[in-house]
C-alpha cells in the first residue's frame, strides 16, 4: 500500500469531468439539465430540474472548496440557471414543490449550495431574485406531506438556509423532523430509512450526511441543541469500511443503486465531521477507491454522463420515480471538495481497507448481517438474517434488493420481473406445484455472533407463497398482495472465509421441495453433477453442494436479469423433505476455484460438527440466547458489533 493516493486534483478533474458532460443539455435558459434517456416516472420537466439540482451540488462543492477562485465560468452557468429556475415567466422554469413532491427533493441540494456558496451565488442575485428564490422554497413550509424517511432532512436544510435569509420558516417544522429523524436511529450507528427495517445505502448518503452538512449552514447551530450525529457517524463508518471490496466495489445492496459512488458520501462526512476511529487517510482511501471503481469501468460513459445503471446503462436497475437526471446524486461522493487544497486531508498518508488488511469476519447486529471478507480475491460478502424492508410480522413479498440471505461486492441481485415473484438466487424457498418459491419477509433474526472463526447468523419466518399482486410501483420494496402462508421455516448460516453452511428447516409434516440457491453470477459456464454446480465466469467462482439430505442441484439460465451482464446464471439445489428434517448446502463464492473438498455436516439435537472445505473442523451449538450471552461476555459492553482481521 503505498503512503500517497489520488490528489486533489484528482477529485476537481473528475467533478469538472462530470459537470462538462451534463451541461451539455442545458435548457436556454440555463435552468433545466434533461439528459439523454427515457423519460423518468414523474415528466420531463421534473427531470430537467433533477439534472440542474443534483449537478449543482457538484458545482458547490467546486466552489465552496475552491473558496470561488478561478470557477467564474460555473459560478455563472448556475447562477443564472437559478435565477431561471425561479422566474415563473420562462418557458423551463422549475417545477414548483407544490406542484410535484419531487421539487421538495431537489430544493435542499439548492438550498444547500446556496447556503455554501453563498458569497459567490446568493449576494449577486438582485433583490427580485432573492425574493423567488425564497418564495419557491418557502413552499415546504408547514407541509405535513413528506414520506416518513430521509425526506425529512430536506425540509430541515431547505428551512435553514430560508431563516438566514429572512424567509419564512417553522421551528415546529425543523423540531418535528428532528424528532423523525431520531426515532429512525438504531443501535451501532444504523439508522433506518423509515419505520421499516430498511438498512442500505441511505444509512450513509443521506441519514448520516445531512447531518454533517446541516452543522456547516449558516444559524444551524442555533437549531440543533445536543445531538449525538458524531458518535452515530463514528460506530457507523467503522461497519461501513468493512463493506467495501479491495477493488472499490460497494456492497450491491438496497435502492437508488443509480446514485453509484453516493456510497462515498459518509467517508467524506466523517472527515468533515472529525470522527475519532477512524483517520482521514483511511476514510478518503475509501472514497476514492468506490469513485475510482466506477469511473475504471464504464461510469461516466463515453459521453462523460451518467446513465440509469450500475456500470452502464440499464433501466431495469432504476426505482420507478428515476429519471436521467436521478443518477446524479452520486454527486454526493464528491463532497470532499468542500474542503479546500490546504486542509491536511489531501497529504494524509492512505491507509488500507480491511480487506485488504486481512480477512474480516464481522456481526453488524441492527441489520441482521454477517460480513466475511476474504483478502486473497477482495471480496466481500453478507449473510442477511434481519433486513427485509418490512414491519415485525408483515406478509409481503421479498424484495430482491433487501430480502435475498446473502450480498456481496462482486455479485448482483436478480432483478426482472420474476425475481419479485419467485425467489431463487440466495435463497431458501419452498416450491409449490408450478416449481415457484415462497417468499421469507418478514423475518424474525434469531442471532447473530462470532464463535472462533467461524460467523452464525439465523432468522425464522412463515413461508409464504404469492398468489397475486396488483400492478404497483417500485420504490424498492417487496410486492404487497395476496398470499398463501405454509409453514414456519428457519435458516441458519454459519459462515467462514468464502463460504458459507446453510442449513434449513420447514415445520410442516407434508412431504416438500425446498430450493436454495447460491450466487448469481454472470455470462458464466456451469458445470453440474447431481447434488452439486460450479459457476465460473473467468474471474469468480459460484459454488453450491448439498450436505444433508437428498437433492438435485442445477443451473439457472435467466437473461436481461441482472445490472451486470446480459445473461445471469444461479446454482441451486433442490431438496426433497419430509417435514421436520434439517437440511444444508455449502454456498461459496471466490475470486479462485473451489470445490466440497472434504466439506460435511452433522446436526444432533441443535449440536453441530462442521468438516469444511480445507479439513478444519468446528463445533456448534445452535442455542441463540446461550450464544448471544457468551457473545455479550465476549465483546465487552460497549461494542457494538465484532471484528476480526487476520493481518497480512
């Protein structure tokens, strides 16, 4: 690892990259940015004024760090397109919040660099334009329509920068929304976006950054009395840095993966914000490593635009609200910029990710995940038994993008239409007549911990087949409708370097077919026996094999399916069950070849022997509240959550 990284000019030179490509689709008058694509859910003009707002906090980010000096050009650009936006008279005026909630979204990135900027933007606006400008933003004012969700820091910023104006603003507002946003904090650092277990990026780029980008406005301090956004963003970014692959790669987890290197954001926050665990090295290695894993494969395209997609363009990625200006909050990875060439970040000495310090073995409680980090290929990989989107006790669907037992760095969810329907890949689902499978939200996490070197996690929940469901849009979240409950199944994964036991039980005494299914990858060649498959694709290995009871493994074929590649292939196992009887599968994942080995499993009376793949044998014992409470005694009081490297 070497002592230096990318330099600033690094970051301004890929910020200006970005900034070149969108202002290309300009409106006349500056105000709208409609970049090439198909139109977004919610119109043209929304998407126009989508492209205008989320570049310019690109562009504030720019000049706020650059303290104004030599950006006139683009002080100028966005000044005018401001003064545009808010002149009811022009033919691409903005979409008023009153007349689309998607406006309320995009006033606080103008509310926010207004307020960064305000030296450079605000003061030389005349005092007509000031007074649009207010009157526009105004209209958040006492709305009682906001989502329960990270929405509520649009409000909280956007009425801010309107008090240090002299606008209108309600301390009843910004309390309420404070107050939201605090019965959102779980343990640990995670915060959920809303009332729902919904744990993924939104926990970094928006829950955790407002909060540091609200303390630098103007007045703030004024609002926000004894908060704890430090402590919170500290135990946080020391999860997050574990989630990162050795090749920059974000977990591929959660909605609005459009937004990319967002996932930059609360590295950035955190040296902003002067955390005390982690170095500004080791924070702003991260940032760059997710930025860079993007621009080395294919985002920005030729056009130096963002397109709907992961590395290149593919609608079907996209939350059914998103449209071509959407992709552009992964300006939020920027945000470093704010701080200028002299601040002592840009000469820190870089320090590695922990997996490329060593192999990470990791319980991150609040989400139900464990995380297995293997230094030899740089992959990371969750094993999910608590975050499914869902309320305790909810009948819905699984949603590919939060449900699925296992995430990695190198993998994707399936994600067309039959994945909401019919679970297969990372799965344990029980098939009925027509081969479809049921679906495990809402989960009950049963435990998580850390016995040697091997991590256990497990969740119970009714297995539930979807019988049918109304047309209904995608914000990410699993199919809602009508279902037919079976039985309650439990899953168990106990998990070592690449790979993973998992074991399953329905309680139901019919004869059934239970399937699991290991990870997706894709344009791959398979290779099956009876009872096991192995996928290559030239870098990575997929492997699946059963372990206890009688099964028939095979390859799923499923085109257009994932946001990596055109064709996506799954290994799955199929089981045939009595009722009652423990069944288990090695899964494993790698950057290199794998195979059983001399991988076996016995169970007896919740005691479990483990053979894995190398030889090494492991004991366990499947008693959640015995293991959780020597975990307690482990960990000492005040951690929250485990980690393990093994330093190279």
């Amino acid at each position: 690892m070497n002592d230096t990284t990318n330099t600033r000019q690094w970051w301004a030179e890929r910020a200006d990259q970005l900034l070149a490509g969108a202002r290309a689709y300009a409106s006349e008058n500056g105000a709208r940015i409609t970049l090439p694509g198909a139109e977004g859910g919610y119109g043209r003009a929304v998407d126009g004024l989508e492209g205008f707002a989320r570049t310019l906090l690109i562009a504030g980010f720019r000049i706020a760090g650059e303290r104004g000096e030599g950006l006139d050009d683009l002080i100028d650009f966005y000044a005018r397109g401001i003064a545009a936006g808010v002149n009811p008279d022009l033919p691409d005026r903005w979409v008023r919040p009153t007349e689309h909630a998607q406006a309320k979204v995009e006033s606080a990135s103008i509310a926010l660099v207004l307020d960064m900027t305000r030296p450079w933007i605000w003061e030389r606006f005349d005092e007509l334009t000031k007074q649009r400008v207010i009157d526009y933003l105004a209209e958040l004012v006492g709305d009682a329509t906001f989502p329960r969700n990270n929405w509520c820091w649009f409000r909280i910023v956007t009425e801010t920068f309107l008090r240090s104006v002299g606008g209108p603003w309600s301390q009843a507002d910004i309390d309420a929304d404070l107050a939201l946003h605090e019965s959102f904090v779980r343990d640990g650092g995670w915060i959920s976006d809303g009332d729902e277990r919904a744990y993924d990026n939104y926990v970094g780029w928006a829950l955790h950054l407002y909060p540091v980008i609200w303390a630098r406005m103007q007045g703030a301090d004024e609002l926000m009395g004894e908060r704890k956004d430090l402590e919170r963003l500290d135990a946080y970014l020391r999860d997050a840095l574990t989630l990162i692959g050795a090749d920059g790669a974000p977990l591929f987890q959660g909605r609005s993966l459009i937004y990319r290197f967002a996932a930059a954001a609360p590295f950035w926050a955190g040296i902003v914000a002067g955390v005390p665990s982690s170095t500004s090295g080791e924070l702003r290695h991260a940032a760059e490593k997710i930025v860079g894993h993007f621009f080395e494969n294919g985002a920005p395209d030729e056009r130096d635009l963002l397109t709907m997609g992961w590395f290149h363009e593919w609608r079907t990625l996209a939350q059914r609200y998103s449209g071509p200006g959407s992709p552009y909050w992964a300006a939020k990875g920027f945000f470093g910029l704010v701080l200028p060439a002299d601040h002592p970040v840009w000469t820190a000495p870089a320090e590695p990710l922990p997996v490329e310090r060593g192999d990470v073995l990791r319980v991150i409680e609040t989400p139900g995940w464990l995380v297995s980090g293997t230094a030899d290929d740089g992959i990371v990989r969750v094993s999910n038994h608590g975050t499914d989107h869902a309320l305790p006790g909810d009948v819905v669907g699984d949603s590919p993008l939060y449900t699925r037992i296992g995430y990695s760095t190198a993998t994707a969810p399936l994600l067309d239409e039959r994945a909401w329907r019919d679970p297969v890949e990372q799965s344990v689902a029980v098939l009925n007549a027509d081969g479809v499978g049921t679906h495990r939200a809402a989960l009950n996490l049963l435990g998580t911990w850390i016995d040697g070197d091997v991590g256990i996690a497990g969740s119970s929940s009714v297995a539930h087949w979807l019988v049918s469901a109304p047309q209904q849009p995608n914000h990410g979240s699993g199919l809602s409708g009508e279902f037919e409950s079976l039985a309650e199944l439990t899953v168990w994964s106990l998990v070592r370097g690449p790979w993973e036991i998992r074991l399953a039980r329905l309680e139901n005494d019919a004869p059934q077919t239970i399937r699991m299914g290991g990870w997706p990858l894709v344009n791959a060649t398979a290779n099956a026996e009876t009872d096991a498959v192995v996928l290559t694709d030239g870098t990575h290995t997929s492997f699946i094999s059963a372990l206890l009871g009688t099964a028939q493994a095979s390859a799923s074929e499923r085109p257009e399916a994932s946001a990596l590649g055109a064709v996506a292939t799954v290994p799955t196992v199929n089981f045939s069950t009595n009722g009652g009887e423990w069944i288990a599968a090695l899964i494993g994942l790698s950057g290199h070849e794998l195979s059983a080995g001399a991988a076996a499993v016995a169970l007896v009376e919740g005691n479990l022997a483990v053979t894995w793949p190398d030889g090494t044998v492991t004991s366990h014992h499947l008693d959640p509240q015995n293991a959780m409470d020597a975990f307690e005694v482990d960990r000492g009081p005040s951690s929250g959550s485990e980690l393990k490297e093994n330093e190279k």
